[in-house]
C-alpha cells in the first residue's frame, strides 16, 4: 500500500483549559486527518492525583474529553480521528465518558503509566514519603498500534505530549523503530503542536506583531513521508505563523537539543532549519536522531504539608515601602502565633511586591510605584498553620497603613504543596498496554540501548576588532522561557545571522548566570543550535521547588527570557543600525 503524499496532524490544546473554540474552528478548516488535545504537564497531573483522591471516578481532564465526546460526529464526517493524553491518572473513566456520548464510536485506551502500587520500582526512586501519583512517561507505539486496529479516537495517560503527533505519522508512513531521523522529526513536528497557539503568536517576544488575540489560530503541521512539515494555521484567525514563532517554540523547554530523550528516539535538533515559505506557512526540516535510551522518566507527586498565598492590593505614595513592611509585619505575626502554640516555623515564606519589579531582583527599575500587589506566600506541614495566618490577612486593612485593599475575592483556603520527584525507569519494568473497546491488542513497543553522552560542539566566539556600542538584546534577539521541573529553560535566537557572533560571544554561561543571579541557580549550561542561530540556557534548581511547589508567582519560568531580553549586550559600531535590529 503506497504511502499518503502528507498527513495533516492539528493541535487543538496546548494545556488543560485552553481554548474552548479551537475544535469548531479545526473541523471548519477541514484540512486535519487527526486533532490532537494534549492536557497534562507536571501541575496537571497533581490537579487530577488531588481530584481522584476526592472521587475515584475523576483523575483525567474533563473539559477535554467532554469536547471531544460532544464533537464525534463532526470528526467522523470530517474523516478524521483523535488522539488525546486527557486520560490522565483515570483514561478508563476518560474513554467511558466519551462511549457514552456515542457507543458505536471506536476508542482505545493506552495504560500502564501508572506505577502506583508498583513497589520495587517506587522504592528505587528514593521517593521522601507516599506519593499521591506516580507514572512513567509512555511513547507513541501503543498510540501506532491503536490507529493500526481502527481506533477513532485514542485516550492516554501519562504519555510524552509529542508521541501524541507521532503516533499518527508511525502509522500512517510506517516509520520503523530504528528510522530514528525521522522519528527525531515527528517529534518536533509534535514539540511544535503540543502547546497549541504558542507557535502561531502566542508568547511571541514581538507581541505587537500578533494582530490580536481575541481568535486565536491553532497550529497545523502538513508532514511529509521524508520527515519536513509546514506549519500554518486556519485561515480567518489572528495566527502569526512566522519563523519567530516556530523557532522560539522549538526551543521551548527542550533542555539540551543534542540529547531530548523520549521513549522512541533520542532528538538531536541542533541543525534543524526553519524557513518562511508563504505567509503563515514555515517549513521545519533537518532534524536528526538515535537510538532512545534504555530508561523511562518516571515522575511521582509527594505530598509536603499545605502552602497559602494572598494578595493585597497596596496604594498611595511609597506603596513598595508600605507593602514591604506589611508582608514582614504579617510574617513575624504569623511566627509569634505559631510559637505561641508549639508549632515549628514556616517551612518556606516567599514575599514579592508586584509592580515593584521583584522578579528582576537587583535590575529592577520600578521601586517608585504608586499602586502594587503585595504577595505573600507561605508553607507549613500543619493545614490549621496556613490557615489560622491566612485568617489574620484582613486585620492589616484596620492596623495597617492607608491604601490597602484585598480586592473582593475572599480569603484564600490552604491547599496541598505537592512535590514532583523525577526518577529514571529501567524500561523492562514497564509494560504498556493497549486496548480497543475493552479487547487487549499486541503491540511491539520500541526498544532503548542509548546511555552515552554525545559530543558536546562548542563554537569558538570570536573578539570584536575596531570600536563598539552597546544595545538591549532585545533589539538583535527574541526567545522564550519555561520550567523542567526546578530548573528553568530559557532559549535566545538571533533576529538575523549577522548578530550570531554576538550572542556567543556575550552570552556567556558566566553572563546569564550574573544577570539572573536572584533565582539562585546552582549551575548554567548553554547549548548551541546553530541551524538556527539560537541559544539554549538550563539554568539548575532557578525555579525553587519547581512549579508545583514553589511559592514564586511565576514558579514556571515564565517572564525569565524578558528579563534576559533586556540586558546590555556589547556590539561590533558597524551593526549599528542594522537593519535586523528591532527599534527599541
């Protein structure tokens, strides 16, 4: 049977809640032969732990699976099929819901992530107490092997988001298990889906360019049986698809690009390219890739006590000052009140004033703002800890200094701080399983033997010769930020070639460590994608406790490129001017 000229794979979630419009907007496109909604992300995944301990029959992202059981016969006239990671910690009840909006509808579940119960290997990972959760991140095989017995729709669990556009182009192009560049370009073509609108104008450095985001466009990947993809979005939206876009997106969170392990190949996207061949239309191409490694990541959620956060609205003259005081009045308030009772100090405080400027630490500019948001953020093994500070919050309204709102939401409860413990799997202690309407279905699941390090290439900066200037680099770069896990990812490409030299030159390790010395990263790594003339920065333990325990306001990482945007890079005087550079 020949092989399909391209298969058209759309993203229509980039996250549990996105957009509810993205569905109706892809089946009037019409081009998709699948739709992707991928729902889960470490947060997620405590979210569903939490709400299945509350009812067994929750754990998987409703509003997901809801939509697509509402929209089966759209897909089904549409020709085309759906496969989604919504399922999360319950894909059975997932898949139940969606049977019962259509029972003749064909849906497969992919489990075995869940490794609840399974004591040898949760206690090889040197977990610090009982998880709430814990699964092993599948790959996009069982997800082939679903579509291969005629599943419509395929719900997963704790699957890696990419697998969820691989899967389809196994299946469709046949791509064998050790055809690993090809499998190294559907996975990119899957980096750049599983976050919807984020490369199509979303989080785009150059916002104002994006015409608007009240319709946002949702991205399409057209791939080719050689591995190359266009990515584009639906006519009559607001989508930017621009190399900007699609680049920063690649570098998002990918860590190092010559090693971004997933269960069925190790990528290598260092000398990927990425080129502007109509408008809304960017071709990605060049991707390589070897053998998977021989482990799985696993990743547990541990309970660690409880954390309240509040927010108070602070005006007048001197607002930062006031707002300092008061979050440091209320905090040795709140450590009298736990002395008074025999408790143990809070475990972590975190206070920011907002609008001041706190998270660029020393290189913040706003210290003389008349109107901030204080706050304060506290975490302590006792609920009744968190919650008898939290009940003292409104009396600073009458002690207090003028100016000082809560902003008529009510006083915050005490939630559960959840810890994200990640750990390797050996993958013979995994077995996937697949089945298609209830019927267990065989499957060969890809195999792992990569352990080595590859070949770190570092690429020699060279001295600038004659006079310089100096300019934001901003003005000659873009880039985007996010967390892996405690550690941040911050990629930084050049506008144009010309200014390639620059960053390694002025992008030092040493450099982006100094300028974002308030996060308290214990280590930065730099990593070179030379195809596209970009950057990638790991910046060790920078967020914390990671996103699901840190106290932090934005505990992912997400403003870190903007603030490494706006430090002062030294430039050759003859790229003054340049007319790459953006106006700043």
């Amino acid at each position: 049977m020949p092989f399909p000229e391209k298969i058209t794979v759309s993203g229509a979630a980039g996250a549990w809640g996105d957009s509810s419009l993205s569905t109706s907007q892809l089946l009037a496109d019409g081009r998709s032969d699948y739709i992707v909604y991928e729902g889960l992300a470490e947060i997620t995944m405590a979210i569903l732990s939490r709400a299945r301990v509350d009812d067994s029959e929750q754990g998987y992202a409703r509003d997901l699976i809801e939509t697509i059981a509402a929209n089966l016969t759209g897909f089904r006239e549409g020709g085309m099929r759906v496969i989604t990671n919504a399922g999360g910690v319950n894909p059975f009840a997932a898949a139940d819901l969606i049977k019962s909006s259509d029972p003749l509808v064909r849906v497969a579940v992919v489990s075995g992530d869940d490794l609840m119960g399974n004591e040898r290997i949760l206690g090889d990972a040197g977990l610090p107490g009982p998880p709430l959760s814990a699964n092993v991140y599948l790959g996009a095989r069982p997800i082939a092997a679903a579509l291969d017995g005629g599943a419509e729709v395929v719900v997963t669990g704790r699957g890696v988001d990419s697998a969820l556009v691989l899967g389809p182009l196994i299946h469709e192009f046949g791509w064998a298990a050790d055809e690993f560049d090809l499998l190294s370009a559907g996975s990119l073509a899957g980096h750049l889906l599983e976050c919807g609108p984020q490369s199509t104008g979303g989080l785009l450095t150059d916002w104002e360019d994006t015409r608007s985001w009240a319709h946002p466009g949702f991205p399409i990947a057209e791939v080719s049986h050689d591995g190359s993809f266009v990515i584009t979005a639906p006519e009559h939206t607001d989508a930017l698809v621009d190399v900007r876009g699609v680049t920063e997106q690649l570098l998002y969170e990918i860590g190092d690009p010559s090693r971004y392990l997933l269960p069925d190949v190790s990528c290598d996207w260092r000398e990927v390219r990425v080129e502007q061949v109509a408008v809304n239309r960017v071709l990605v191409s060049g991707a390589e890739g070897t053998a998977p490694p021989s482990t799985l990541k696993g990743c547990a959620q541990v309970p660690d006590g409880w954390r309240g956060q509040v927010l108070l609205f602070v005006g007048g003259r001197d607002a930062v000052a006031k707002a300092r005081r008061i979050g440091d009045d209320l905090l040795d308030r709140g450590r009298w009140m736990l002395e008074r009772v025999g408790l143990e100090d809070f475990t972590a405080t975190d206070v920011e004033v907002l609008g001041s400027e706190d998270t660029y630490g020393p290189h913040a500019r706003g210290r003389g703002s008349r109107e901030v948001i204080l706050k304060i953020g506290v975490h302590h093994q006792s609920r009744e800890a968190v919650n008898s500070f939290v009940r003292e919050i409104p009396s600073i309204a009458l002690a207090g200094p003028p100016g000082v709102a809560g902003g008529g939401a009510g006083l915050p409860r005490p939630t559960p701080l959840i810890r994200m413990h990640c750990f390797p799997v050996r993958r013979g202690e995994v077995e996937t399983r697949l089945e298609i309407d209830g019927v267990p279905t065989e499957f060969e699941e890809a195999r792992g033997d990569f352990d080595g390090q590859p070949t770190k290439r570092v690429i020699p900066a060279e001295p600038y010769q004659g006079p310089t200037g100096t300019v934001p680099l901003i003005a000659m770069a873009h880039g985007r930020s996010g967390d892996k896990g405690a550690d941040a990812n911050v990629g930084i490409r050049a506008r144009h070639p010309d200014f390639w030299p620059v960053l390694l030159r002025e992008l030092t390790p040493d450099r982006v460590a100094s300028q974002l010395a308030h996060l308290g990263a214990t280590a930065v790594e730099r990593f070179e994608l030379p195809g596209i003339n970009a950057l990638n920065f790991l910046l060790h333990d920078a967020l914390g406790a990671g996103g699901t325990a840190s106290l932090r306001f934005d505990p992912q990482g997400k403003a870190l490129a903007q603030q490494l945007l706006d430090m002062d890079v030294e430039i050759p005087q003859d790229l003054v001017g340049h007319p790459g550079m953006r106006p700043v």
